[in-house]
C-alpha cells in the first residue's frame, strides 16, 4: 500500500514538474517595433504622402515554406511606419505614394547528417530567405512626375538546437537590417532622382 501512495506521488511530482517545463518553454519574447524616429525625415514639397502594399503572394513549392505572417514583426506595418516617420510633407500640388511591391520571406530546409555521427552534429538545419521592394512616386503634380525604387535581399541559417526564441531573434535581426539597408537606399535614391521636390 504504501509503495503504491509513494508511487502515486513520485508521479504527481513528476507530471508537476513537466507541467512547470511546458509552462516556461512557451514563454515568447516581445519584440520591439522597428523605428525610424532616430532618421532626420526627408521634407518634401507635396500636400500629403500615402502609403500602399502591392506585394503579391508567390507560389511556394514545398519543402520551402513561405513565413511572411510567422515573423516577430511585419515588414507592411514597418515600411507604412518608413511613409509616416522618414517622409514629411511641407506642402504642394503633388502627392507622395509610398508603394510596397515586394515582401517575400521564406523558410529553406537544409540538408543535416543522419545517423549516429547526425547525434553529434548540430548542423544548420534552416536557412531565412527575405526581399523587401518599395517604390516611392510623386504624382498628381501638374508640372511633372518622378518616382524612384529600391531593393534588398538578406539571408540567415539557424542551427537544429535553436529555440523558437532564438529562430525568432534571427528573424528579427534578419528584417531588421533589410529595413535599414532600404532606408538608406531610397534617401539615396530620393535625393538623387527626386531633386526637384526635396526641400
């Protein structure tokens, strides 16, 4: 009887504690927004500045998998932050579109060693694929129009052990720094190629 009882509570104990690793292994982190608040806005002679996402949905052939709704932040919410943070419009006949036409980010599986010798192997098991495009217009200006685009591709690998945290840390690096390098690219490319309307 009384192995029993003691069997009984070594199980509760042990179904205690599982249920404690569960409960701290969904822990998720809160990612902060990408900003561009510490970017001197670029003042544009036009009377306001619009924002709009025409990235299309490509088809993805498996194993690859498409991850554009499963990363810790959203590149469309970011580059409509880009529309109102970066461009500030001092007034004009024209208008300011800010266009997202590529959004594209995937998740590659990668070939791992099998067997025993895989046991001891922590190959990288995944690589991120991402592209970001926009495009910014002026439009609506009787006395001319202009436009100028820009690019950006990134990648990354996680290895098998990585955590969701970890995957997710990569991710956010990964968009973090496509963001920025297309920021950089669209100043050079307005005040380059948009000369006329930069105040």
């Amino acid at each position: 009887m009384m192995d029993g009882l003691f069997r009984r509570e070594v199980l509760v104990m042990a179904a205690g504690s599982l249920l404690a690793a569960c409960t701290i292994s969904v822990q998720r982190t809160t990612w902060p927004d990408i900003t561009f608040q510490h970017r001197r806005p670029i003042s544009l002679g036009v009377h306001g500045i619009g924002f709009a996402d025409v990235s299309s949905t490509q088809a993805i052939a498996p194993p690859t998998r498409d991850i554009r709704y499963s990363l810790p932040v959203s590149p469309p919410a970011i580059m409509r932050r880009w529309s109102q943070e970066r461009l500030h419009a001092l007034g004009g006949p024209g208008r300011a579109e800010v266009i997202l036409s590529e959004n594209h980010f995937i998740e590659v599986p990668l070939d791992t060693t099998d067997g025993v010798e895989g046991f001891f192997i922590n190959d990288q098991s995944e690589r991120f694929e991402g592209v970001l495009g926009a495009r910014v217009e002026i439009v609506d200006d009787p006395s001319g129009q202009g436009f100028v685009e820009a690019r950006v591709t990134a990648s990354r690998t996680v290895p098998e052990n990585a955590s969701l945290n970890e995957r997710e840390q990569v991710l956010y690096d990964m968009v973090h720094s496509i963001v920025m390098a297309l920021d950089e690219r669209l100043e050079q490319e307005i005040r380059a190629n948009l000369q006329r309307w930069v105040a």
